[in-house]
C-alpha cells in the first residue's frame, strides 16, 4: 500500500535500514547527556540549517510535536496578545488551544480563497505574538513568503510565529521572514511521527530570555539554555534526533526539493484540467498549497474513488471535518517516488 495520506505520510525507503544502524549502533539506549548524544546534535542541526537554508545565527529546539511548539509559544512567547491568522481546521486548532492557556488570542479568520491584504494587518501596542498557519492541511492552501516578509515589515515590534507542519522540508521557506518555525517530522521530512521542531529568530530568543518563564517543563528559556550545551531540557526522541539526521545527509538541498514539488504539482494540475469528474478544492490558484491537494467531486464519487484507489493499492487522505464527504487529500511530499506519483497520477485519470 502506499501511502499518500498528508500525515503521517509515508517515509523515505531508506528508514527501515536507518532503525537497524541505530540498534547496531546503541542509538537506542543513548544517553542524551553524553558526548556522543551532542556530537549527534550538532550534525542534525548542523544539516537542517545547511539543507534547509536556515540563517546560522537562528536556533533549532526539539520538541514532541507541532502541537506541543503551539504551547510552547503560548506560554513563553505571550505575556498578553496574539493575533491568530487562519483559514482552516488546524489554524482554528492552534487558536483554540492558545485561548485556553492566554486569554489575550484575538482570531481573525479569512476565507480560504482569500489573498490576504497585509495592510490589514498592521498591530498596535509591543510584544505580542502574530500567529500563522502558512500551509493549511486541511483544505490544501498557503500564505506565501512574500505575505509573511510584508506582515514582518508591517509589525517589527511583533514576535511572529508560523506553522509550517506541512510544508518545512517540502518547500523554500524564508526564515528571515518570521521568528518562530513550527512543524513536526512526519509529513514532508518523511519520518515517523514523535519529533517536533522549532527555529527561532535571535530576536525570538532574546525575547524569551527577557520573559524568563522557567515554570514549566517545556519553558523555551530552559530549552534554549540546554541547546547552547547541545542537549535537551527533557529526555528528547533520540531515535527520532537520528533518524531526522539521517534523513538530512540524505536529501537534496531545500531548492532542489522546492523544484521537484513545485513540478509535481503542475503536473498533477495538468492531470485535474483533463479530468471531468475530479477537481481542485480551491478555485484560486495564487492561494493553493504546493505539498496537500484537495480534490473535490461528489460525496459518492469521492467515496468510489477511496475504496477503488485502497484496492489499487493506495491510500489516499479522507477529506478534514465538514470537507470529508466531498474531498480527498493527497501528500505531494519529497519521500514519495517519481514512478508512485506517476502511478497514482494514471489512476485518478482515468477514475
């Protein structure tokens, strides 16, 4: 079966052989204080930065999930607003949770074929937090770079923060562009689920050392204060830490990435435009997304397709929420091959 679900999404071939070189190699039972541990740290933030085109003077922290960076932000980055910028069921996620932890979250929702208007964009007051979910998942659009750099030059007194779980590792980002970089490693970096991953700005940094909040496990200052001894505030997915480096040493740099996704998708556009059942979700091309494509048709052809593709031997992502009757979701991520793209391509053309 393979698998074109958007997370967790299917993992590079190579993987398998990457968990039997950590158990020949003791990766397994590592101690995360050792010399080797660190020597193991530098490499994978070493490679992230190089592959990833990540400015060296940011920070790299690990985490669970996307979703534990959410509360991470929310409890060391927000002392008293944040503006939560979304069109989709995870943006709302990240809003919704925020609220429960600081009451000060304003959401300001927008259509999903809504460009946004930077202007509108522009916040009073210091030290808040401006929240992004730059890839949608759920619906298969983005915020583009050049939006996000606008919003920045918009609110330079803001800390901004951006959710990229589904496309970091997929696309070109500019990091310059924001403070805060969230994702988790089992869509694009095509690994398995349990490692999560933020980049932060200097400035990110500086401002968790003024706020000091040190009362939780997870509290950015510790961590940022242990990774500058190349180690972890908690027992970290040390597997996880391996296989992410792996994984780097492996893959092409981020532009070579960015091509071969950016070429996948015109061509499965290519396929959607000679297509008379199957259609892209999103009308407005400038907003849809490079790494999830949501193909929309019928509540009955959609659930044809499904069974037909699973018993072809694919499995493709249900439709999220409201959305799961009339669509399906396919990954376009870099661990899949160029003949199961192909493949899949020639069925839903003739579906």
């Amino acid at each position: 079966m393979i698998s074109f679900y958007p997370g967790p999404s299917r993992v590079y071939d190579q993987v398998p052989k990457y968990v039997k070189d950590a158990h020949a190699a003791g990766i397994l039972s590592m101690n995360h204080r050792s010399p080797e541990f660190i020597a193991m740290m530098k490499r994978t933030v070493a490679l992230l930065k190089q592959k990833l085109s990540i400015p060296k003077n940011y920070t790299i922290l690990f985490t669970s999930s996307a979703t534990e960076c959410w509360e991470v932000v929310a409890q060391s980055w927000i002392t008293n607003k944040s503006f939560h910028l979304y069109n989709g069921a995870f943006g709302q996620k990240w809003y919704d949770y925020t609220r429960k932890l600081k009451p000060g979250a304003t959401a300001l929702p927008f259509g999903r074929e809504t460009v946004l208007n930077p202007g509108q964009f522009v916040f009073e007051g210091t030290e808040n937090v401006i929240c992004i979910t730059q890839n949608e998942t759920s619906n298969g659009t983005q915020v583009s770079n050049e939006l996000i750099r606008t919003i920045r030059a918009g609110n330079p007194q803001h800390i901004i923060a951006v959710d990229v779980t589904s496309s970091l590792a997929g696309i070109k980002l500019d990091f310059s562009a924001a403070d805060i970089w969230l994702a988790s490693v089992q869509k694009c970096f095509g690994l398995p689920a349990g490692l999560g991953i933020m980049i932060c700005s200097p400035g990110a940094v500086e401002r968790a050392r003024a706020i000091d909040n040190r009362q939780f496990y997870n509290s950015a200052v510790v961590m940022i204060d242990m990774i500058g001894k190349w180690q972890t505030s908690c027992t970290p997915n040390v597997m996880g830490i391996y296989l992410l480096m792996r994984v780097m040493e492996k893959v092409k740099p981020i532009n070579a990435i960015h091509k071969i996704t950016a070429s996948r998708y015109k061509n499965w556009m290519k396929m959607l435009d000679k297509q008379p059942t199957l259609r892209h979700l999103i009308r407005n091309e400038a907003v849809r997304s490079l790494t999830v494509l949501p193909l929309e048709a019928d509540e009955k052809t959609i659930s044809k397709i499904k069974k037909s593709a699973k018993a072809n031997g694919f499995l493709l992502g249900d439709g999220y929420g409201d959305l799961k009757p009339t669509t399906l979701r396919i990954a376009n991520f870099p661990a899949l091959t160029d003949r199961e793209v192909q493949a899949l391509t020639k069925f839903l053309a003739k579906a």
